[in-house]
C-alpha cells in the first residue's frame, strides 16, 4: 500500500484542493468536502495493475446515477 498526494480542482468552484490517498488493491469511492466552497466532491481511485497506473476520477456529488 502506498500514499498519494495529488492536487485537485473542486468541480464546482475551481479551487485547488491537495489531497492525499490510500493505493489499494480494491477501487475506493469517497466524498471530500471542498476546503474553500465546502461542497462533497466525489473521488474514485482506481489502480489498474495492467498499465501500472493509478486512476483518479473527480466529480460533483450530486450527480444522479442510474
């Protein structure tokens, strides 16, 4: 397991946010709140083993999944 930091913009106000994370060999799904407009920011980290890469996805909370 290893920690990564990365910095993000937070998809509704454009601040820049840093964060840090977990590599794990399961996906992690988790909301962090905006430090600057305090909206939940959704991330997804994803470790693809194949590319020996780590994916991160950022979006708004509240989007609707179907």
């Amino acid at each position: 397991m290893s920690v990564l930091r990365r910095t993000i913009e937070c998809p509704f106000c454009g601040h820049h946010l840093h964060i840090s994370f977990e590599v794990t060999d399961e996906d992690q799904d988790y909301i962090e709140d905006c430090s600057n407009c305090c909206n939940p920011i959704h991330l997804r980290v994803h470790k693809d083993d194949l590319h020996h890469s780590v994916q991160l996805f950022v979006d708004a909370d509240d989007e609707q999944y179907y």
